[in-house]
C-alpha cells in the first residue's frame, strides 16, 4: 500500500492506452457505425420512396384501365350507333327495292293481263266466227261480216 | 503462503502485500522478501503485480477493441462487433449527454477508463487464493491480483485525469481565466485567498475523491473475499458466491462513476462562463 514509482507507471501507461483508444479504437468504429446508420437510413428512406412510386404506379394503372375502360365502352356505343345507322339504311334501300320490284312485276302482270286478254279477244273473236261459220255455213260472206265480227270481237 | 504459519492476520497481510521490485536501502534493486522490506524502499519502487496486470487488462482491452476497429463490417457486424458497439453507443450517450464542448478525446477517453476499470476491477472475482497460489508454486511470493486495489494505480489514473483538468482549464479559459475562477470565485476579488482556498479545494478534490472512491470501493471488497477465504472451505461458497453476485454490480458501477466523473470534470474544465 506504499505510493511509490507504481504510480507513475499507472500514469504513463493510462496517458498510452488513451492515446491508442483515441487513435485506432474510437474513430473506425464509430465511423462504421455511424455509415451503417446512415446505410439503413438510406435503406428505409429508398423503401419508402418505392413504396410511394408503387402506390403511385397503381393509381396510374387504375386510371389507365378506368380511361380504357370508358374508350372501350365508347367504342363499342358508336359501333351500336353505327350499326343501327346500317340497318335503317339497309331496311330503306331494301323497302325501296322491294317496292321497285314491286311495281315492276304489277305492271309485267298487267301486261300479261292485257295481253292474255287480247289473246282470249282473238280466240274468242275466231271461235265466234267459227261457230257463226258453222251456223250460217255459205250465207255469211266472210268478207262482209269480217267487218262486223271484227268489230264484235272489239267489244268483247 | 510465504511465512508457512498459517494465522489469520499473516494470512491477510500476506494478500495485502505487493510483489515490490525497488532500491534497497543500501542501493542495490531487488524484491522485497516482506512487507518491511518493501516499505523501507520508499518511493523508489514498483509494484510489478500491479503493472503488469493492469498492463496486460489494458492490452487486452486494446487488442478487443482494435480487432472489432480493424474489422468493422458496415454491412454484417459480428456478434461481438455488436457487443463491442453498443459499448461505444452507451459511452457515447453519456459522453453527449454530459458533455458539451467539443473534444476528440473525451469519448476515447471514457471508454478507456470504463473498459480498463472494468476488467482491474474483475480481477477481483477471480477466487482469491488461485492466482497467488499459482504465483507461489512458481516462487513468487506475493501477488495482489486486482490492480485497483492498489492506491497506485487508482491514483495514477486520476492523476492522469488530474492534468488533464489542468491542461484544457488553460488552453480553454485561457490562463488568466483559470486563475480568475480559482480566485474571483464564489466571494468575488476581496475574499481572494478564502476563494483560492475553497476552490482549490474543489480542484483537489476531483482527483483524490476519484482515486479513493474507486481504491476503497475494490479494497474493501476485495477484504471480504480474503476474510471470507479464512473460512472453512465447504462454507465458503455460502458467502462468496453471494457476495461476487453482488460484487459485480460493484465492479460495473465503480467503473461507470469513475467514467461519468471523468467526463464531469473534462465538461467542467471546458467551460468558458463559470
């Protein structure tokens, strides 16, 4: 317990260990702990802007398909549109045609009728004569009564 | 056990007693063969116990922490990388929280003085018979194993922090100021010599209460385990594990007073306004 040279020593050596602390010890760790902080730091910040850029890219995608959504349903309306526009003009252009048709074939069978009926006219007009030929035999001059009979198969 | 009678007053004084080396009397150097011996050296003399201990502590110390320095990993810290920082983080908390100026060496410095107390103050835990058995098996007939229950070195440390104070009380105030606060202070300039009184007494203080605290902290404690060493040895383990449980808490606080004390006093010493 006596004081002696010992304690010059302890000095000494404590003022050593310090200088050694202060000059290899101390400043590497707390620098590689203060970069690890701040790497985690950076970390955490980096997630948290991914984040919101994925938020933000979802919102953007949702409006996307929402707008293309619209387009779609736009498209497929004016389409409808178009469509119906389509078949009224067709159903018109058909009617017409129809109607062409129509009155075409009603004045081909007037024809025919008027036809048919100059035809059964004549048919009549010599069956008459025929028949009138047969009654009469040699008293009827053809020639006389081709006017009368001409004429009686007008007004038949 | 040196004398071979086995009192128990022989047996203490036997624990108590420094492996000298110093100038005799008549001027050769040697080893003190006993505590007369020793004490008739003077001051001319070492304490290899203490030393080299506290040298190979220190070390070790050193060479820990100097490993996890040179292979700090940012990236993936070692478990006792981990260990090793959150004793500078809890350093550097105390040393931000106590500690306003702006000195590169103060955290250095706290962390020296808590890790190396820590590790003398261990030495105590160590039962206390085997480390000077062994000693004596190899013809070395007396060793105090724990460093800090050495005056020496308690005082070596606080005269250490002693200049310190010194040092950074004039190179931050300026000499004039430090005198000025020694003087001019608390009764202002015609209460001068009661002034340099008081607080050369406050100054004074700071490095013997340091190095006593600690000295009669590990001293005492380290008393308890050699009186408790001088029972019968099947009884033994029913006080000293009880009291090393409790020793360690001794060990860590003494540590960490001393570190806070430390960092106190430099944070004093830079204060320009007093």
């Amino acid at each position: 317990m006596n004081i002696n040279l010992t304690l010059v020593g302890q000095t000494i050596m404590f003022a050593m260990f310090v200088w050694f602390c202060m000059k290899f010890i101390w400043p590497p760790l707390v620098e590689a702990m203060a970069a690890r902080k701040k790497s985690i730091e950076d970390g955490l910040k980096a997630a948290e802007l991914g984040k919101e850029e994925h938020a933000l890219a979802q919102k953007n995608a949702e409006e996307l398909i929402a707008s293309t959504k619209n387009q779609a349903a736009e498209i497929i309306a004016n389409a409808d549109k178009q469509a119906n526009v389509m078949i009224d003009n067709a159903k018109g252009v058909a009617s017409e045609e129809a109607d062409k048709i129509k009155v075409h074939a009603k004045s081909e069978l007037d024809q025919e009728v008027v036809k048919a009926r100059n035809e059964l006219k004549n048919q009549v007009s010599t069956l008459v004569m025929q028949g009138v030929n047969s009654v009469l035999e040699k008293e009827v001059d053809v020639k006389a009564h081709k006017d009368m009979l001409s004429k009686l198969s007008q007004s038949l | 056990m040196a004398s071979g009678e086995l009192t128990s007053g022989a047996y203490i004084k036997h624990h108590l007693q420094n492996l000298t080396y110093g100038k005799f009397p008549d001027g050769h150097w040697g080893f003190a063969n006993d505590a007369l011996e020793a004490k008739e050296m003077g001051f001319m003399a070492f304490h290899v116990d203490t030393l080299g201990f506290s040298f190979v502590l220190g070390v070790l110390f050193l060479f820990l922490f100097a490993m996890a320095a040179k292979r700090a990993s940012i990236e993936a810290p070692s478990g006792f990388q981990n260990f090793l920082e959150s004793i500078i983080d809890f350093i550097d908390e105390n040393v931000r929280g106590s500690f306003s100026g702006k000195n590169p060496m103060v955290a250095p410095l706290a962390l020296t003085t808590f890790i190396w107390i820590i590790l003398m103050n261990t030495m105590d835990l160590v039962p206390v018979d085997w480390l000077p058995s062994l000693a004596g098996a190899m013809g070395v007939h007396f060793l105090k194993v724990v460093p800090t229950t050495d005056p020496n070195a308690t005082f070596g440390m606080s005269i250490g922090i002693f200049l310190l104070i010194l040092y950074y009380s004039v190179k931050e105030k300026g000499l004039g100021g430090f005198v000025g606060e020694l003087t001019l202070h608390p009764f202002g300039k015609w209460m001068l010599p009661f002034n340099l009184f008081l607080e050369g007494v406050n100054l004074l203080a700071k490095p013997v209460s340091l190095a006593l605290r600690l000295f009669g902290n590990m001293y005492a404690g380290e008393m308890i385990f050699i009186l408790i060493a001088l029972l019968p040895f099947w009884i033994q383990w029913s006080l000293s594990l009880p009291w090393a449980i409790f020793h360690i808490l001794i060990v860590l606080l003494q540590a960490f007073i001393f570190m806070t004390l430390v960092i106190v006093y430099m944070d004093m010493a830079h204060q320009k306004e007093h």
